[in-house]
C-alpha cells in the first residue's frame, strides 16, 4: 500500500504543477522586505492558502507589530512523531532601482522560468512544502503523528522575532525533525551549517589640520591597525569534527559545481568580510572617529567564545579603539547519518536520478534556531538565480522537484517507510 501511495504522491505532485507556480507567484506578488520584516500581508496570503487543507490547526504570532509568523499543524490518523516545515516569509528588500528586466512583485513565468523577488530565498520553497502538507492531508489515514509547518517572519535579520520566537513559546513548534526548503539546490542536502558573528569596531583620535598631523591623532590609522587584527581571525586553529571534514570532501565535486570552486575551503575555515567602513570629514582634516563592521563566519569545530577572547586579547591593548559582537550564532550540524539526512538524500536520489552531495552550507539559515534545541535539520531548497538582485528567478522543473522530495521525504519519515 505504501508503494502504490508513494507512487500516487509522485502523480499528484506532477499534476499540480501549475498549482505550485501559482501559490509561488501568490507568495511572491506580495512584498514582505526585510529591513523592515514586515510580513504583516505576506502571512495573510499563506494563512488564506493553510485554511484551504480541512482539519488544519493555524496560530498567528506577532511578537512586534507586523512581524507576523504561522504555526499550522496537521494531525495523522494516531499518535506518533512529528515532522517540522520550516519556511521564512521575509525577503530582501526589492531595491527597485536594480536593473530588473520584469516588475519584481509580478512572479513573470518565461522560459521555464519563475521570476520575483524571494521566488528563491524562499517563496518557492514554501509553496513546495506547503504543496507537500496539502497532499499529505489528503492521505492522512496513511501516516501516525503531526505534520507542523512554521511560517516565520524575521528570518533576514536571524530570526528571533520569528522562528526563535515560535520555538520558545509553541510547544508544537519543536519536532523529532525539520526539513527546511530555504535556498540550495535539489541536488545537495545542507545537514549543517558555518555559524556567524557580527562585530563593530569603533576608533577614536584627535583632531588637526591635514598638513599638521603630527598635532593630531588619526582614528583611521587606529581602526586600520586594528582591522588587520580581525583579519587575522582566519588563522585561528581549531579541530572540526571527522564527520564533517569527510562530508566535505565526499561532496566537494557535486557542491561545488553549483556553489563555486573554493567552497569546500570556504566551508572548514573563519572567514571575516569587512563590510563597512565610515570615518573622517575632509580630506585635509585628521579623523577623530572611524568604524568598521564585519560579518565573520566560523566553521563547525570554533566557537565565537574563542574569537571573543581573541579580538579582546588582540584589540583591547589599542589605544583609542573598542569592539562589540552585535550578533552571535554557533556553528551547527545535525550528523550525515542521521535518519532525516539519509533519507532526504536517498529520496532525492530517487527523485533525480542521481545520488546528491551531502553538505555543509556556508550561508545561515534559521535551522540555527532547530539543531541546537535539538531537532535534526536539512535544508533542501531551490538554486538560487540572481538571488538579491534584479531578475530573481528559480527553475519550474526544480519547484516540481523540490515538492516531490519534500512530500516522499515526509511520507517515509511518518510512516517508518
């Protein structure tokens, strides 16, 4: 019965792909930028597309005005585990002076193409698992436990007014495994991913005349100093797990082929992106305040304790110079073998064609909210096309994929198949 099921699933997914592109291009005709997290209109349009699977149990969160996150939970035929969707409704902002060649908002379908912004990061992947969660409502004498989909705002800006939120006030927000279909591609299961520490450093000095520096002090001096301290993070030591290493290294030719030479590197080292820097008035003035700030990036086996008593031990004897970490987040892995990874792989496999890489992923995600509470998590989402940029796009075929995984992968998790 489970294989004449699973088959039936595959069906319906293909049938229901102009379904798909239509919630996708619902999801995306409204705006939901972050800066400001806004999803106040974007949650109205998926709760009106929750209610639409009968028996369904929907809260609405809104921990700070229109910061708007879903909780929908759909029950099996009996008692028994329970499957997490993970989603996040924010996007980027649209930035509508970029050189876009369609209306951002308007979800133009050409070419086998699906355009908008966040159709990838992560409006498509929500409809797949939204689609997902509809199929296997229908069936539900099929399968014991609870199919429970998280909607989050607030994901942009890491998620503690979203997913975090959810977390720590939702029992039901928390489940035995989570499957996550932000931005990535069908072809690499992300089991894991870099943690992040943001950090500002701040130089002070004194003021003269250009021509007169030896009466003056030059913050911009100070904070270069000090830059190239932080620079010298991604020389810490440290020991990553053998798991992971492996992993790495199994996956490098598939991975990489999508994500870019060099990823793997990327993926088992810190590394530390000056992002801005602001000081000065006049070019013929000494500087008496300069800042910088920085996105670091740690790989599983560091801690951002230990990058913290480095910056303090580097940094602190400086004269006329301070840091802070403004936001900080821990590396993550749920192991390769574990049961949501092997079968999302080997179900992505099946749907493909062809064995997937198994991975790390260098970007951030809110599974950071879901390994650590100790939910195990993949992320399997959509390749990302000009992801933030004018003509955001995603592939149909690949949305049609992406549902197909998601809904197997459910199927099998629920059902011991």
């Amino acid at each position: 019965m489970s294989i004449e099921l699973r088959n039936e699933l595959v069906r319906r997914v293909e049938a229901a792909r102009e379904r798909l592109i239509a919630t996708t291009q619902r999801l995306v005709a409204i705006a939901s930028p972050n800066p400001p997290s806004d999803t106040f209109e974007v949650a109205a349009v998926a709760e009106e597309l929750l209610r639409a699977i009968p028996g369904i149990e929907i809260e609405r969160i809104e921990p700070a005005p229109r910061v708007v996150s879903l909780v929908a939970r759909i029950r099996g035929k009996g008692p028994g585990r329970r499957l997490i969707f993970n989603g996040h409704l924010d996007t980027f902002p649209l930035l509508e002076n970029l050189a876009w060649t369609v209306p951002p908002l308007s979800g133009v379908l050409k070419d086998g193409k699906l355009y908008g912004r966040g159709v990838c990061d992560m409006k498509g992947g929500i409809a797949c698992s939204l689609l997902a969660a509809t199929l296997l409502a229908q069936h539900r004498d099929s399968w014991s436990g609870e199919i429970v989909l998280t909607l989050a705002g607030d994901e942009e800006n890491m998620g503690s007014l979203g997913t975090g939120y959810m977390m720590e006030h939702i029992a039901h927000a928390r489940g035995d495994a989570n499957i996550c279909g932000d931005v990535g591609s069908p072809r690499v299961v992300r089991f894991g991913e870099k943690g992040l520490m943001w950090v500002e450093v701040e130089a002070t000095g004194s003021p003269a005349h250009g021509a007169h520096v030896h009466r003056g002090t030059n913050a911009i001096d100070r904070l270069r100093v000090a830059l190239d301290r932080l620079k010298d993070l991604e020389d810490v030591p440290f020991q990553a797990p053998p798991v992971v290493t492996a992993a790495i290294a199994k996956a490098k030719a598939i991975s990489e082929s999508l994500s870019g030479a060099g990823e793997s590197e990327t993926l088992q080292r810190v590394t530390v992106n000056i992002g801005t820097i602001e000081g000065g008035t006049s070019p013929n003035l000494v500087p008496t305040h300069a800042i910088a700030r920085a996105d670091i990036r740690l790989p599983v086996g560091i801690t951002t304790d230990v990058l913290v008593a480095r910056l303090d031990e580097w940094l602190g004897p400086l004269e006329g110079v301070t840091w802070r970490a403004i936001r900080r987040f821990e590396p993550s892995f749920t192991p390769p073998d574990d049961e949501i990874v092997v079968r999302t792989a080997r179900v992505a496999h099946e749907v493909l064609g062809e064995a997937p890489a198994v991975n790390m992923r260098v970007g951030g995600s809110d599974s950071r909210w879901y390994r650590p509470a100790g939910v195990p998590t993949v992320v399997l989402g959509l390749t990302p096309f000009n992801m933030g940029g004018p003509d955001e796009y995603v592939l149909i075929d690949e949305l049609v994929a992406v549902a197909k995984i998601h809904t197997l992968t459910a199927f099998d998790f629920l059902t011991g198949g």
